[in-house]
C-alpha cells in the first residue's frame, strides 16, 4: 500500500502481522476492529528521530505517547497523551488540571512498561489500560495518516486520525501539547 507517511516501509494490515504487535495491542486492534497497518523496523532504529531520518517517515506524522501519572492526596491517576514528535506534552500545566492532581510527571519508565505491556520506545494507546483517558492533542488529530508506536520496538503501527479518535477513553485535547524548541 503507498502513501507517505509510509516512508520506506512497507505497511500491511497489522493482524496479518500478529508477531509485529504486543499482546495487548493486537487484541485492541481486534476487540474494536481498529482498521490499522503494521511495518517492521530494525530496532535500534525505532526512536522517533532516527526512525524518520532511516525510513523516510515524516516528522509532522510522527505521533509520540506520553504516560503521564498526577497524583493528589496519595490518589494515583494516569492518561495516555499524544503529541507529534515535533511538540512537547504540557505536563505541568494543561495535563497536571485535566487529571486534577496537585502534581503530575511523566510515568516511570518501569511502571509504563508494566502497565501496559508493551516494550519502552512502543508504547501507544492501543491495548493501553482501559481505565487510562487517551488524550490526543489537536495537531494529532488534524493528521490524516499517523506514525505510532506498535507495543514493540521491532515495528510501527499506521493509522488514521480517527481511528486513533475511536478508541474507547480517547478525546481530542486542543492545546496539550506545544511545538518544541
């Protein structure tokens, strides 16, 4: 299938490609019957940068997800946010209110990992816990095609902006995040 978000991938339907998606991530796409496309990548190759610098994918369809955890009186909540490689999550302001917590951070490392079961570097909010609001920033949502982490640091997952809008827990959050530096 051509289109260039694809870059130099080439991108299949992804449940034909079951081994090139985490668990959790492959019975997402299942369960909601998510019409996405999957291409294997080199894994040393998977951070977003040098993705796009190897493979020809676009920055401006690079969408990055960001675990983020707020905390308020010892209560612990957390939100899948994504943002276009090419912006920054504002953390400690917008994403800090909308979880109503005294103080929010990015989730270690270790625990988003855990949670959602997928590799460091793959995470998405496919197959994230159910219970986690997925907050997608309005430059993402205004994308057509977007680039996106598959669960696995061995692959990439393709999918339409509204199809990322249709997961369950998923809304458009005009202002979450800001054109880095």
């Amino acid at each position: 299938m051509s289109n260039p978000v694809f870059g130099h991938l080439d991108a299949v339907p992804a449940l034909t490609r079951p081994d090139l998606l985490a668990a959790p991530v492959a019975a997402a796409i299942e369960a909601i019957g998510l019409d996405a496309l999957v291409a294997a990548i080199d894994p040393e190759h998977a951070d977003t940068e040098t993705l796009c610098a190897t493979y020809g994918v676009p920055m401006d369809a690079s969408a990055n997800a960001v675990v983020v955890r707020g905390t308020r009186a010892g209560v612990e909540k957390h939100a899948v946010c994504m943002t276009l490689a090419t912006h920054r999550v504002d953390v400690n302001g917008l994403v800090r209110r909308r979880l109503d917590a005294r103080k929010a951070s990015f989730a270690p490392m270790d625990y988003a990992v855990e949670a959602t079961g997928m590799e460091y570097g793959g995470i998405n909010p496919v197959g994230a816990p159910a219970d986690w609001p997925v907050w997608v920033d309005g430059a993402v949502a205004d994308t057509t095609w977007l680039c996106i982490g598959s669960g696995i640091r061995g692959s990439k997952l393709f999918l339409t902006a509204a199809s990322l809008l249709s997961l369950p827990n998923a809304e458009r959050v005009d202002g979450l995040a800001r054109p880095a530096a």
